[in-house]
C-alpha cells in the first residue's frame, strides 16, 4: 500500500510538471495583458494584480459587468495552484479610513464570492483590506490614485513558473 501511494504521488507531481513544462510564458502574459491583469513574484509567492478599472466603478465594490475577462482569467492562474492565497483590497487616500477600509474589504469580498461561484476552494482563500496602507504610487495625482485602487491576490509560496510556465 505504502508503495503504491508513493508511486502515485510520483505520477501526480510529474503530471503537474509536465503541465507547468507546457505553458508559453510569452502566451500567458500577453493573455493577462489582454485581459488586464498582471501576475508577478513577489517574496510572498506569485501576486496577481487586478486594477479598479478592471473589476469595478469608481466608489463600488460590485463587480463591473465587463470585469468578466479579467476574473476568467484569474481562475485559469488560480486553476494551476492549490496553495493558500490572500485577497487583498486596496484603496486611494480619498476620504476617510473608515470609509476606504469598509471599501477594500467589501472589493476583496467581491472577488472572493466570483471566485469561489467559479470553483476555487473557499478554504484556500483569506481576505484582508488595507484601505490606503499600502500605495504602489503616489496619491497626490489621479493616475496615482488610481493605481492604487486595486485588488491583489498573493498566492502564498507559489512560484511564477508553476502558474505561468519558463
């Protein structure tokens, strides 16, 4: 029995690999370019970035209508995994804490349900806001502000390679 497990094992992870093996990087990224999202390594594991004007209207947490290319496309990267992940909600500077952390928590809630109504695990996923903590550009121009309205999803330990191939 032992051994059998231990072989099984064995096909799994070389099955997974094989499959990391057949992913074009040049493929995958012009697919997340395409579909507005952007996937990178950060010390955590791999990051996807989903940006506001991606997923939602100024000020709301619903998913827009058209936000459905970009979360399809997170459920394939997400599909390549099964670590553990973090959604992560952002905010701009503009207005209260209160009101911006109500707001990143409510956008990371938003893509959590689309997530899960689409088949990723509800246990691997972990929500956190952060308001205005945690900017990747200065808030004193729009366009600043605007990058850092934004929804990102860490998926702890994982590699680039194993969810976007070589």
């Amino acid at each position: 029995m032992k051994k059998l497990l231990t072989i099984t094992a064995c096909a799994v992870s070389l099955s997974m690999l094989a499959a990391c093996a057949g992913l074009d990087r040049s493929k995958e990224e012009a697919l997340n370019q395409q579909a507005g999202i952007e996937v990178s390594q950060t010390k955590e594991g791999v990051q996807v970035r989903l940006p506001e004007k991606v997923l939602f209207n100024f000020n709301e947490s619903s998913l827009r209508d058209d936000a459905t290319p970009a979360i399809s496309r997170v459920v394939v990267v997400l599909g390549r995994t099964q670590k553990p992940m973090i959604i992560e909600g952002h905010t701009d500077n503009v207005g209260t804490r209160e009101y911006n952390q109500h707001l990143s928590e409510a956008r990371a809630k938003s893509v959590e349900d689309e997530l899960e109504r689409r088949g990723i695990g509800a246990s691997r996923m972990t929500l956190k806001g952060y308001a205005f903590d945690h900017p990747v550009a200065d808030n004193d121009s729009p366009e600043g502000r605007a990058r850092n309205r934004r929804t990102e999803i860490v998926v702890k330990g994982e590699s680039l390679e194993a969810v976007m191939g070589k």
